[in-house]
C-alpha cells in the first residue's frame, strides 16, 4: 500500500472548494479515477477527496459504473440501512459518515492482523476477475469483520461497559452503528438473497412479499437470532410507504396489537417510526419564523402527516396503548409548532397589503380600501408569501397533524383579507395618477403572488388581467396601449 499523500490545510480547504462545485456527471468520473487509485495502493488522500465530492454524486441524475471497491462491496451488507442524516441514533439507520471511522478503527485498530489479508485477497479477485470473482474473499472478510465487531459492541446498548473501549475510540452513535453494521455483515448472505428477491423501491408490499420475506426471517431466528429482528429494518428502507413495515412486523411477529407488537424484537419497527414523527417536530421546532423555508417546512408536515396516517391505518392503535400515548403527545407537538410559525400569519401577511379609509360620511367612512401609496418592505412581503405557502400546502395535512382547527382559522381569515383586498384593487390602480403606479405596482405583484398561492394561479391571472385593464384604461387617448 502506498503512502497517502499529506496535503497541507489550505490546499485542502481550495481542492475542497473546487470538488464542490464540479458538475454531477464530472464528479462520478472523478470518484470512479479516486477509487482506482484506491484499489492500486495509489497515495491520494481518496476519503478527503470522496467526502469533497458526496453531495455532487448525490445529485447525478446518471449512473456512470462506479469502480467497485472492497469496502463498497463489504458495506453493500447494509447498504439499505444507510442514511445521509439523522437527529439522533436510531437502530436500524446507520448514518453514512459512520463507514470511514468504523472502517479505520477496523481495519488498523481492532482486527488489522485478521482484515488486512482479507482484504488483500479481494483486492487481488476484483484486479484479476472482477467483483463476480470475489464473493468468497468478500464472505470471509464480512464475517471476520463481524465477529470482531461483535466481540468489542456485544450489544446494541453502547452503555454496556464491555464496549467501553470502542465507545472512547468511536463515540457512541458510531459505535452504535458499528454494531447494526456487524448484525447486517454476519448474515450477509441472506441478505443478499433478499436484496435480489425485493424491488428497490418497493411501491407497496404483497402478501406474497410478505411470505417469502417470512421465510428468510424464520431462518435467520434459527441461525442468526440477533440478526434477525433487522430485516423489517431492511424493507422498510425499500418501502415507498415505511408504515407499511408495520404489517410486515406484525406479520412476523404474528402479533397486531400495538401494545404486545411494541414489547417485540421486531416491534422496534413502530419505535423508529415514532422516532420519525418526533423528529419531523423538533426539525420544525428549530424553523425561524423570521426566515421561514416553506418547502422545508412543508417537508416535515407532509412526512409527519403520511406516517401518522399510516401508523394508525396499520394498527388501529388505540389512545390508551404504548404507541397510542405517544403518538397522542407527538401529535401535540405539531400542533404546537404550527401555531408558532402560522398563528399570526393574518397579521404578518395583511401587513403587506396595507389599506385606508375611504369616503365621506357614515357608512361610507368604514370601508378600507387598498393603499397603492405606501411602501413596501421586501422582506416582510417574502416572509408573507412563505407563510401562504405553508398554509396552502398544509391543508391536505391539516387533520393527520392535528393543526386542522388552527389552520382552517388562520387560512380563513387570510384568505378573507386577500379577497377583501383584491376585490377594489382595479378600482384603486384606475384612480391612480401616473406618477403613483410604480408604487403600486409592487403592491399588485405582491397580491397576485399571494392569490396564486393561496387560490391558484387560475384566478391570479384573473386579477392581473383585471389590473392591467385598469392601468389602460387610466392612460390618456394618446398613450394608450394597443
């Protein structure tokens, strides 16, 4: 093995730069060069360069042949359990930056003696044959890797004092995900099995899907019995709809009760998707309502609202079960938080559609008509137009999240201030000198901007027509426009 070239800190940070702003295509043919240079023994610092280069490969929307390497084909053990982020550990979900410590500790710390020449064996298969030559040398490595593994994390609780020693090397979520790692390799053979049996992704789960997976599982209780309460982890990776691993739980575990389902090895599948609804909360939680992202936020009530509708549809769960008090609190938690980004989404939104009183006497005094005069704070208008939007794409979510009260109120009284307020904007625009209908123009955009989104683009088209008709007709004969 060569000697990896050491390249100081600045030099880093540019070459960094740089990766980071490749284009997809040109990132997959760079790492595919990095990682034959890996496979030679080549000296380039091949995970500072691969890291450098992640989000980029993430977004290619074409599939070059990655060149296949021993780790990759070790870690195709778990590969489905792999995720690019995470708020906290959680069983099952191996967060993607945890493969180069675990691989580091692995291969120089822990068990050098014993993977070294296993990994020679496979590098010597993949240079001569290619990886269809390598499957033997890959199953030995996976095991050993196991075993050592195993032997220093005996338990998924990294609070075991037996793992004390790997727990100071990795910390304990990596040391945590070391372990889902090893419970995957040890029975990777079955793994593949199902790897080739299921469709990624899988668009929903059959009954047959259901039996064959059954009897992998009731093989793997026999052989691999800590292993294999992590194949509803597995599907529910493949699963377009990740509630669905609930049916496949309860199958396995012949069990549908919530509260029996949640004391199961298999049960941890409910956990994790609770797990889920609370992190959809907390994301949402550290959302500034000052800059708030619709999309994102959107993002969250849409996964929270889809799982809790699916949780309860799969189980039936019960208000007075082990899920069902969770859930109850979690659901609560949403709400919490949607009133603190859209509680005064009237206010913050009308304010940029300011108004005055107009007429004379009596009656006529009260009515407020759009103020086209004023001026208009850029920020607070995009703030405006996010708040629409969470409250437009929130309403299919409304009732799973627990905020319908709160968002049919909130929608209701924005909507009627928009009407209100587009309802005489022609009149106002027609009224306006000519010197004025700059000022007002930012005003109209601002409306129709909220009107697309709060009613659809159909009627702002309506209102701008309006708008522009009325702006013709306030010009004089001889400016008028054809």
């Amino acid at each position: 093995m060569g000697a990896v070239v050491e390249i100081e800190a600045g030099r880093l940070q540019r070459l960094s730069g740089f990766l980071e702003s490749v284009t997809p295509i040109l990132a997959l043919q760079l790492a595919r060069a990095v990682e034959i240079d890996r496979l030679r023994g080549g000296p380039l610092p091949h995970d500072r360069i691969l890291e450098a280069l992640r989000p980029r490969l993430r977004e290619a929307s074409q599939r070059l042949d990655r060149t296949f390497t021993p780790r990759r084909l070790v870690c195709s053990a778990f590969e489905d359990l792999l995720v690019d982020s995470r708020l906290r550990k959680q069983r099952g979900r191996i967060v993607r930056s945890s493969i180069a410590p675990v691989w580091a500790w692995l291969t120089r710390d822990l068990a050098p003696a014993e993977t070294e020449p296993a990994l020679d064996a496979i590098r010597e298969k993949l240079m001569n044959g290619g990886p269809d030559f390598a499957g033997a040398e890959i199953d030995v490595f996976q095991r050993t890797a196991a075993e050592a593994i195993l032997k220093a994390i005996p338990a998924f609780d990294t609070r075991d004092l037996r793992a004390a020693d790997a727990v100071r090397a990795l910390g304990p979520d990596v040391a945590a995900d070391a372990y889902d790692m090893a419970r995957m390799m040890e029975m990777a053979g079955e793994v593949r099995a199902l790897q080739r049996m299921l469709p990624r992704p899988m668009h929903a789960i059959s009954d047959d899907d259901i039996a064959r997976i059954r009897a992998v599982f009731e093989r793997l209780t026999q052989s691999h019995p800590d292993g294999a309460s992590y194949i509803p982890f597995f599907v529910l990776a493949r699963l377009d709809k990740p509630w669905e691993a609930l049916r496949l739980a309860g199958a396995l575990s012949r069990k549908l009760d919530d509260v029996v389902l949640s004391r199961t090895d298999v049960g941890a599948i409910g956990e994790t998707l609770l797990s889920d609804l609370e992190d959809c909360v907390e994301r949402l939680s550290k959302v500034r309502k000052d800059e708030l992202n619709a999309a994102y936020a959107l993002a969250q009530v849409s996964s929270f609202a889809n799982i809790s509708t699916g949780i309860v549809r799969e189980l039936g769960i019960k208000r007075d079960g082990v899920w069902g008090r969770r859930l109850m609190q979690v659901r609560g938690g949403m709400s919490d938080q949607m009133e603190r980004l859209i509680g005064r989404a009237p206010k913050d939104i009308a304010v940029t559609l300011p108004t005055a009183r107009r007429g004379g006497f009596g009656l006529s005094a009260k009515r407020r008509m759009p103020d086209l005069m004023r001026t208009l704070d850029p920020v607070k208008a995009a703030k405006a137009i996010e708040m629409a939007k969470l409250i437009a794409g929130s309403r299919p979510h409304g009732t799973a999240g627990a905020f319908a009260g709160l968002l049919k109120q909130v929608d209701a009284q924005v909507s009627k201030s928009l009407r209100s307020y587009t309802h005489d904007l022609a009149d106002e625009v027609h009224g306006l000198p000519a010197h004025g209908q700059a000022s007002a123009a930012k005003f109209v955009d601002q409306a129709v901007a909220l009107t697309a989104v709060l009613d659809g683009n159909a009627e702002a088209d309506t209102l701008r027509r309006r708008v522009q008709a009325a702006l013709i007709l306030a010009e004089p004969p001889g400016e008028m426009v054809a």
